[in-house]
C-alpha cells in the first residue's frame, strides 16, 4: 500500500466524527449531513471509474448513478424540510429513492459476478444464510414497526425486498471476505457498509413518528457509516482485482440437507410463532420469502446434484482408466472383450481378434535411465498405438509394459494387418529428451470367428502365449538366422 492511498482512505474515514456530529444539530443538519456523505462515495466511484477499463465498468456506472439518485433524494428531503419543515412525499421522491437502491443492487450484482463464477455454490449457500436472516430480522422487529406505523402494502413489499437483497447480498460480501484473502480488507469495509445499511434501516423504522415521518437523530448516524464505509472500500486498489476463491464442496451430505431444509421452513416457522403468540400472520414474508428462497435453495440443491453425478462419472472413469496412460484397463477390457465375444457367440459380429504386446525394450530403458523416463515410453507407445487403429477399436495398458488391442472384423485379415501396422509404427526411434530407444513390442494374435463360444480370459490366455512364441522367434531371428519370418510378415 502506497503512503498516500493510506492517506486518502485514512482522510476520508475521518469524516465519519464531523457528519455525525452535525446530525445532533437538528432535522435540517442532520440530512444535510446525509447528503454530504452520499457525495463522498460519488465522488470516489467517478475517479475509479476513470482508472477502470475492464468489463467491470457496467457495474462501476450503475453503482455511480444509484449514488447519484440516492444523492438526488436525499437533496428533495433537505430542500423540503427547509421549506416546509417536513420530509419530501409525491412520485418523484419515492421514485428516486427506489431507483437508487435498484441501481446500487444491479451494480452490485454485476461486481460480484467473477467471484460468483469462481464458487457458485458457496455464494449460493451464503445468500441463503442472508435470506434466512432477513426473515427472521423481518418477522422478528421490523413487520411490528411497520404494523405499528400503518404502511401501506406498497410500502411493505418494497421495505421487505429491499431487506431481503441487501441482506442475501450481504451474506455475498461475507463469504468473500472469508474465502479471498486478495479483496478481504476492501470486502470487510463493504460487509461493514451493508451492515451498518441494514442497521440503519432498522433504526429509521423503529423510531419513525407516524404523524411527521421523522426518525430520531441518531437513525441516520448508521447510514452515515455505511455510504463513508463504502467510499473508503472502493479507494482499496485491490478492489478492482480479480479474486481467486476456493470452491465449496459439491457433495451431497447430511448437513447441506438440514441446512437447505431449515432455510425454507424460516417464513412458515415465524408464521406459526406468530399465530401461536396471538398475532397476525405476515403474508407478505411468507409470500415474497418463498419467491426469493424457493429459486436459490432450488438451485443450490441442482447444482448439488449434478456436482454428485460429475463425481460419480469421474470416480467410473477413474476405475476404468489406467492413471499413467489414460488409456483403458484390465477392468475396462475385460469388460469390454467378453460384451464383444457374447455378441460373437451370436453371429451378431463379424469376429474379434486380440492383440497381446510385450515391450522388448522397457525394461533396459527403465533400468538405465529411470522410471520416469519408463513412463514416457509408455505414454508414448499408448498414443502410437491409438494413431494406428480404427475409431471402434480398444487399445488398452494391460499392466506393467503389456497393451493389448481388441479389433472387431474378419479375424482371418483384421488382426495380422492391425499387428503387421502396429509393428512398423512402434518400430520407428522414439526420442524422450536425450534417449533415443524404440517402442519395439512382441505381438501374440488371437482370433475368434463367429459362432465360436469362449471368454475374455481364455482369448488373453491365447494371445499371450502366441506373444511369446513370436518373442523367442524374434529373439532367434535376432541372433541366427537372420530371416525367420513373422506371423504377419
């Protein structure tokens, strides 16, 4: 941190002490107090604005202008009470008021939209636990005030939604300054800020005066907090940065169940404790509750299940998969030759033939330059193998340095082609750094035509003895005499 960024954000903090203090002046000080706080975090997002080119600077204008509109309400109250000593009323206050919190939530979202492709879950699971907040701090203290107060159904479902975002946005802010340690000192004066909205607009209402419209001095003391905590949040340079969050598990458990369970039962639980208590029950939290709760639990429990479905495909995977080549395994080609042989048995193929292949060379390689040298031969050999077969066929790592090839076709042709093929190509000199070997293997064909009933184990079983009746031939015709032919040549 650069000494004058401290100092700037160090300068705008202290204004929190002087417009407090002028809100104890009296009703016409303490919004103009108000209003000079709205124009502080205005003034901020305009120079950040400036500094920030990214796709982000959406989210910095709509943020900019709910400023401007809430500063353009607060200004209609102050020039109201100093012409006729109470707050502004009509269409046009009402409607900049809603349209700055609007504006500011828009933006919001739109800031916070990295972070919620980052760890959608664990955003998800926090904006719930906001929810669930909300209607217990609705149910529990505001919906008497506001019962208390007469307002209209206008005014109560507007006040109730506006709670129910600020506060599921809120739970946003926390989780990011739980799991992100780049953006944790900017995003705690944000939690601070939302916190301190959220106080403020409890406070406004608990103490408003039904005949004048008047809260307490102190109710705006809060609100002050909040848009200077803002200000000071947006003066952070790592505000515009980019976070790295961990993503939440994505594993059904008990406890995700109990917790998505008990966040939808918060409205009707109120519900029946106000009925029990004699009271009337809030339609209007359970109704607007459930529209914001029902689509988020909705989502959070599908992405739950899909991230338990990915687990389990990539758990089969993994059993199927031979972890050094990606190729298929013994369990997979088992699997996948005795399917084949049924069909065969059945005259419903034209035949099968097994390639068994035993590496000559590995053992020397991986003796001599070690075994992650071995491994690359491996690796290498599996894609040559793969470059070498049609789109139908199974090349698969048997164990150790043996693969094996299952070819579905006329077994008299497919298979001495697929090996004549197979032998040229792991032939050629494979360079693994300064190592310079060949994938050079001995083949064993083993076919079955159709109508012919056997297993996949007797087939391997074949092949791998035809393999090494060709190793000893290879290892004679390497020796004397030089041209003893091959099965296949």
């Amino acid at each position: 941190m650069d000494r004058r960024g401290r100092w700037t954000r160090a300068s705008v903090a202290s204004l929190v002490v002087p417009l407090c203090a002028l809100c104890a002046l009296g009703t016409p000080w303490r919004y103009a107090a108000v209003t000079a706080a709205n124009l502080v975090p205005l003034v901020v997002l305009g120079v950040q604005m400036r500094r920030d080119r990214r796709t982000t600077r959406t989210a910095w204008l709509l943020l900019l202008l709910g400023t401007g509109t809430l500063a353009l309400h607060n200004a209609q109250n102050q020039a109201a009470l100093a012409t006729t000593g109470v707050l502004a009323v009509g269409v046009l206050p009402a409607a900049t008021l809603a349209l700055g919190y609007v504006l500011l939530l828009v933006g919001g979202t739109l800031a916070t939209t990295g972070l919620v492709r980052r760890d959608p879950g664990g955003m998800l699971d926090a904006a719930i636990i906001g929810l669930a907040a909300a209607c217990l701090m609705w149910g529990a203290v505001l919906s008497p005030a506001h019962q208390r107060l007469g307002s209209s159904m206008t005014r109560t479902v507007y006040e109730l939604s506006l709670v129910l975002v600020v506060t599921a946005l809120t739970g946003v802010i926390a989780r990011t300054a739980i799991v992100s340690r780049e953006v944790r000192v900017p995003a705690l004066y944000l939690l601070g800020a939302v916190l301190a909205a959220d106080a403020s607009d409890v406070t406004l209402t608990l103490t408003e005066n039904p005949a004048s419209g008047l809260s307490a001095w102190w109710a705006s003391l809060p609100c002050i907090v909040a848009l200077v905590a803002f200000a000071v949040a947006l003066l952070y340079p790592s505000v515009l940065a980019t976070p790295s969050v961990e993503r939440s598990s994505g594993r059904i458990t008990l406890s995700r169940v109990v917790f998505l369970g008990g966040a939808l039962t918060v409205g009707p639980a109120l519900a029946v404790v106000r009925q029990v208590l004699g009271g009337p029950v809030d339609v209007t939290l359970l109704s607007l509750g459930a529209l914001f709760m029902v689509p988020l639990v909705g989502a959070r429990i599908g992405m739950l299940a899909h991230g338990q479905a990915r687990a389990e495909r990539r758990l089969e995977e993994l059993a199927s998969l031979d972890e050094l080549t990606g190729l298929p395994n013994r369990r997979a080609l088992t699997e996948r030759l005795d399917r084949l042989l049924e069909r065969v048995a059945a005259g419903e193929s034209p035949g099968a033939a097994v390639l068994y292949m035993d590496l000559d060379e590995f053992k020397a390689v991986n003796d001599t330059h070690g075994h992650l040298t071995g491994d690359r031969l491996l690796r290498t050999v599996g894609a040559r193998l793969l470059a070498r077969v049609r789109p139908g066929d199974l090349v698969a790592r048997f164990g150790g340095d043996e693969f094996v090839l299952v070819l579905e076709g006329d077994p008299e042709t497919v298979g001495h082609a697929t090996a004549a093929a197979v032998d040229r190509a792991l032939a050629e000199p494979i360079a693994i750094g300064a190592v310079v070997t060949s994938g050079r293997a001995s083949i064993g064909v083993a076919t079955a035509a159709p109508g012919m009933r056997t297993d996949a184990e007797a087939l391997l079983q074949l092949a791998d003895a035809q393999m090494y009746l060709n190793k000893r031939s290879r290892q004679q015709a390497d020796t004397w005499p030089p041209d003893i032919p091959l099965p296949w040549s």
